[in-house]
C-alpha cells in the first residue's frame, strides 16, 4: 500500500500523531515540516498545514506531488453544528460542502462537480465504518462543511439550514477539492470541541488537545482496517 498522508491544521492537532511514528523523517517545504516513517505497518507522511483552506491545499499538494502519498486523511478538531453532536463526539465524513461558496461556483466552472459537493472515498469510508463499530468513543457519519470563519450564532441557523451538517471547520473541503482533482482517495476525521451549547473560541481552545488525541486514536484505529 501507498503512503498515507495525514494532515492536520494546527501543531496540536498534529502532536498526538507524532508519538506513533518512530524515529521520523523531517522534510521541510513550502515553509512545512513533513514527518515520514511508520504507524504500525502502515508508511505514513504527517503534516500541519496552518489554519484556513488556501493553506490546507497547499499541504495536500505537497503530499501528493512531492510524497506520492496514495490518499490522505484529515484529522483533529471541529464545531459541532447538528443539535444531536455532543463535545467530543467525532465526525466522519460521507459529504463535504463549503459554506461560503456560491452553489454553482464548482458545477458550472472547474472541476464541473455533478453536485455541490465532494464525497468521501469509499474504501476508508468503509474502513471507518468496520472501525466504528468497535471504538470505544461515539462516532457519527455525515455532513461536514468548512469555510474561512469560526461557527458562532451570527451564522449557525442559515449555515444549518441550508446544509444540515454534524460539523464546521476551516480546513476539511478544501483537502476534499485537491484530492478529487487529482483523483486521491480522502476521509476527514474531526473530534467536536464546541456547540451551540458550549459555544465559544474558549470552548475550543479548552478541549482543543483532548479533542486532537481522540481523533488521532480513531484515525490509527481506521488504518489498522484500511491496511
């Protein structure tokens, strides 16, 4: 099997990552660091991107054009946005859609979508799934959408009506986009560090690490059945 390439947005999301993989390779590029070497026996490339989709797309590409990695995965933190998500629950993604891009912006122009959105490859998808059914943490399928800004109320009823997602993030559509054109197969994994009732930038930055270890746990997880 080829290189998985993990991607997280911040260096607390990546940090748990880092524990698996023995003796890393460091590679800088484009201001990165990548870490190659192996979780269990699976060759892997781990990166943080920095915040926001332009910089999550430019990590993806590193992945794929300077690693050769054979799909990736996103990993660490997001809002919950569905009233069922609970703090710590981990979204999985079955459909992506950005938020703050007009609906026939990717249908009518590159890479002329047949809908308005991207969909999770499906062979990890069903790896999630095997793993899923034995974790020890509540994992839910679904919806996930990303856009340049943090999810308060000011945006959370329209973004939930028009896309009745589970999750919010900055980064997760954008890895999605890269890896359609370039026909890579991608899963993204979030751990939900606030609400609509635990609201709030200080929400995520209190549960922001515990979050981050969850979701690495279950990416290890749904390698061991991907592999």
């Amino acid at each position: 099997m080829k290189k998985t390439g993990i991607l997280c947005a911040s260096d607390t999301e990546l940090e748990p990552f880092l524990k698996y993989i023995q003796s890393p390779r460091i590679t800088e590029k484009a201001m990165l660091k990548f870490y190659s070497g192996y979780i269990g026996r699976t060759a892997v490339v781990a990166v943080y991107s920095g915040v926001c989709k332009v910089n999550a797309a430019i990590a993806a590409q590193l992945l794929i054009d300077v690693f050769d990695v054979g799909c990736i995965i996103n990993a660490g933190t997001a809002g919950g946005m569905d009233e069922r998500v609970r703090l710590f629950d981990t979204v999985i993604s079955e459909r992506m859609v950005y938020h703050d891009v007009a609906e026939d912006i990717l249908t009518e122009f590159h890479p002329w979508l047949e809908e308005n959105c991207f969909r999770a490859d499906r062979e990890l998808y069903a790896a999630a799934e095997r793993y899923s059914r034995k974790s020890e943490f509540p994992i839910l399928f679904g919806t996930m959408v990303s856009g340049e800004q943090f999810i308060e109320d000011e945006k959370r009823s329209e973004i939930n009506r028009k896309f009745a997602p589970l999750s919010v993030d900055m980064e997760t559509v954008s890895i999605a986009h890269v890896c359609y054109v370039n026909n890579i197969p991608f899963l993204s994994v979030r751990t939900v560090t606030d609400t609509a009732e635990h609201k709030g930038i200080e929400n995520f930055e209190q549960n922001c690490e515990v979050a981050s270890g969850r979701s690495a746990q279950i990416v290890i997880g749904i390698l061991e059945q991907y592999s």
